[in-house]
C-alpha cells in the first residue's frame, strides 16, 4: 500500500482504528469440528498455544509513530502485533500419509502404482514406432512387437545399470561375456532396437504448436498418479531442477544448480519427507506460466485451503505473492528477498555499520519481515508464518531462519536422491531424456511410498539403493519366468 503524503497515511490509520472497533468472526478450519484431534499446528516447538485468529487483522493504528517505508510507499511496522496465541493461518487439519497403502506390498506395487498408466501410453505408441522401423531392418529377430511385461523388463533393466553404476556404460560393456544379469533378460540387440523405438505420442496427430506435446500425455499422467498417491505433510517446498544437457530448443542456464544447464522443472515437494507431488515443465514462450508467481499458484492449488506452509528461494518470494496465498490459496509461506524488491524499507538493505548476527523485524499484518546480518552477507526473509520477533538464543538467528533453513531443501533433496542413482543413458532425444527423467523421479516417490507403508521407521533417503536393487530384479521377473 502506498501513499502520498502523512496526510494520507493519518487519514487511513484512523479509517482503520474506527473499523477494528467492530468485531470479526475468526475463518473456521475446514474438518476441524470432524477430527479435533487431527489439527496439528506448523510449529513443532512446544511452547506454542493454540488459538483463534483474532490477532490477524491487527489495525495498524497501534503501529503509530513506529512506522517503516518501502521504495514504494509500502507501509511496515517496527512493533509485533501483540499476541499470545496461534493465528488460524498456522493451524492444519492435514497429516502426512500414503493413500494408497493398501496395494503396497512390494517394491514393484510401489512403483506400479506410480507409473502403470503412464506404461500403458509408452506401449501404445512405441510398437507403432516399431511397425514404422522393423521393415528396414533384414535381422527380424529382435524386431517384433513388444509387451507390458518387456517394457517392464526394460525399465529394470535400467533400475539394475543404475544401481551397478553401470548406466554410463556402453552396452558392449554391459553384455560383456562376464555379464550373466543383462543376458538373461534381454539381448543386447533388443536393448538398443527399443530404446531406439519408444515413442511417447502419436507423430501424425501431434500438435506441432505444442513443444512438449512428444511427451505431455505420458507426463500428465504420471503426475496426476503421483498426486493422488499421496497426502504431504505440513511444509512442501517449491524449487527448480535442471536435466539434459542436449539439442532442446526450451534448455535453459542457472548457475545455482549442480547441472548448470538444461531442461528446467518446477517442483514441489514434501520438506519432510522429500515426496515430488507436482510439477510443471517450462517449455519456453509456449509455457503457461510466464512468471515465477504463476508456478507457485499452479503447484499450490493441490494443497489450496489447507493452512500449509511453502517454502521456496528468492525466485519466486515477493510480497503480492505472499498476500495472494493466504488470501485466496490459505497457505502461509516462507522465502528470501531479493534485495531490490521496492517494498523492503531502506534501512534493511546491506550496510556495514550493522553488527554480525543483528536482526532487524518489519510487520504488515499476517507478513513479518527479518533482516539479519550474519557474518558475511546481510540475508532478507518474508514469511506470513511467523508474526512474533523470535531470536534462537542458541545461534542467534531468528526463527524465521531456522525453519526456512528446515525446510528449503525439500526439492533439493529429492534432486540429489535422482543423481545418486539415474537410469538417463547418453541419448539426443529431448522426450526420450526426459522419461528417463521420469523413471527416476517415479523411482523415488515410489520408495518413498514402499517404505512408509512398510519401514515408517526407516529414513526414506537411506533405502534408496536397497529398494532399487529389489525393483530392478522384480520388474523383469515375469519376462525372464
């Protein structure tokens, strides 16, 4: 909010002192009348007490005489809303859960859960694929159509060169006479002649407009498995990953991310648990999401109303943006400034005379602005969570930035669990690529899935390796019987 003059501001601080004499009834949580004892508050620190939200819509006339600007006239206070309870906007009534536990008892339910609907289009369209390119070829002996059960094959195949480290491999190499494993599951001929073929979509009713059209169907798909498979918890976070690093005419460069350069994914995650529930592609000027506030509103409208907190870096924070999640979306979040966001008041920006560890609080109603000098670099957070100044008397740093801190690397997390172990082989096909980019992902979640159904007591990143030695032997064991 910007004004002209302290004409102005006067005038709108009595208009304001006048209505907050009329009460207000406090938002009602969806379900909450049905399941008392499932409401859980965002903070895991015990001291916390839960509430009303009567303290929300604080009128800033208290602020007088404490008042902050932006650039822009944007008006802040020095003073924290007096408060002693939880606001509405921290209370959840959602826990974490696998939704579809009942159908999970081994590796590959996990997986299939995930990714069986998607194989059904890969089929489909790979033995057309096949149809086009077996005439040209005089050996038809690994030229026939294939199956569910030999595509299934072919992914554990990929699951097992994954884990081996062997993904990198040319398949001389990896059919090597000492190889025993490839052998029995498939030629080395067969490999490479279905690699070659699998196709994602119909050529000749592609829409030639729609630059991710080679892959859309298979990806849509896969995402909406993902979704309904289960329910994060509290925190998500919401990041971008980076893959190929091939001829894609919608590549892009960001220096932050371990790959550099590549296709660019937009990403939200579990912060706990580190499960990828959606995600949205950029696929250059034919992409829907022309900022970075328009993938946030995307991603978050599967977890629209539920009092959940987002995480996400310095891309996407800006303060409209974090006005429209509470108001419309009912979702508090957290995330760093850049420093030439005209609403951050002048004496929060770097300046030497601050001394290391100080901390700085601006509060606009639900919004709550730190600015803290750690020994380096003066760092810049807003959150719509927090509305108290807190100060960790351990580390001296705010609150504010140790959950952020807790919870920023849900994305980044998940993005390593990918490298550790990816099936993506060297190829120039864009689509081709970014399946494999999907076999990973689904690698994951379904772990994810397998142990929290089974092993809830096993840290999910540390089963990695186990569950995808068990799923790249259970894949192919129907083919090899």
């Amino acid at each position: 909010m910007a004004f002209r003059n302290d004409d102005e501001l006067e005038r709108y601080l009595s208009n304001i002192a006048d209505d907050s004499e009329s009460e207000t009834e406090p938002l009602e949580t969806e379900g909450a009348s049905d399941n008392e004892n499932n409401v859980s508050v965002h903070s895991e620190r015990d001291d916390i007490v839960s509430g009303s939200d009567d303290d929300d819509d604080v009128p800033l006339s208290q602020f007088r005489g404490s008042v902050l600007r932006g650039y822009n006239g944007h008006i802040w206070s020095a003073t924290a809303p007096s408060s002693s309870r939880t606001p509405q906007r921290n209370i959840v009534n959602i826990q974490r859960y696998v939704q579809v536990n009942s159908y999970i008892e081994t590796e590959k339910d996990a997986f299939m859960t995930l990714f069986s609907k998607s194989l059904d289009i890969v089929l489909t369209y790979t033995n057309q694929e096949i149809d086009r390119r077996a005439p040209k070829y005089k050996d038809q002996r690994f030229t026939h159509k294939t199956d569910k059960t030999k595509i299934e094959a072919l992914i554990g195949l990929l699951f097992y060169a994954a884990v081996n480290k062997d993904i990198r491999k040319s398949t001389t190499e990896m059919w090597a006479p000492t190889s025993c494993l490839y052998k029995s599951i498939i030629s080395e001929s067969r490999f490479n002649f279905l690699l070659l073929c699998l196709r994602f979509d119909d050529k000749d009713s592609r829409d030639k407009e729609d630059k991710f059209a080679p892959i859309r169907e298979a990806w849509k798909i896969f995402i909406d498995s993902c979704m309904k498979a289960y329910q994060p918890g509290y925190y998500a976070t919401i990041d971008e990953q980076l893959g190929f690093r091939g001829k894609c005419s919608f590549r892009v460069y960001i220096s932050s991310k371990p790959d550099k350069y590549g296709m660019k994914i937009v990403s939200i995650c579990d912060a706990k648990a580190y499960y990828m529930f959606d995600a949205s592609p950029y696929i250059g000027k034919g992409t829907k999401a022309k900022t970075a506030a328009d993938y946030v509103t995307k991603l978050a409208k599967s977890i629209k109303g539920s009092g959940r907190n987002i995480t996400f870096d310095n891309s996407f924070t800006s303060v409209p943006l974090a006005d429209q999640l509470l108001k419309e979306y009912r979702l508090t979040c957290i995330g760093t400034l850049r420093k030439n966001k005209r609403e951050i008041p002048p004496p929060f920006l770097p300046n030497k005379s601050k001394s290391a560890l100080s901390s700085q609080f601006a509060f606009d109603r639900e919004k709550t602005l730190v600015s803290f000098t750690p020994k380096v670099n003066k760092v810049i957070l807003l959150s719509t969570m927090h509305n108290k100044e807190e100060i960790n008397p351990v580390t001296q740093k705010p609150v504010i930035i140790d959950d952020y801190n807790a919870t920023k690397g849900g994305v980044d997390t998940f993005d390593k669990m990918i490298h550790n172990y990816t099936t993506a082989r060297s190829t120039r096909r864009w689509p081709l690529r970014f399946f494999f980019g999907m076999l990973d992902q689904a690698g994951v979640n379904s772990m994810i899935l397998y142990v929290e159904t089974k092993h809830p007591n096993i840290p999910a990143n540390k089963f990695k390796s186990r569950f995808l030695k068990k799923l790249a032997l259970q894949l192919p064991e129907p083919h090899m019987k």
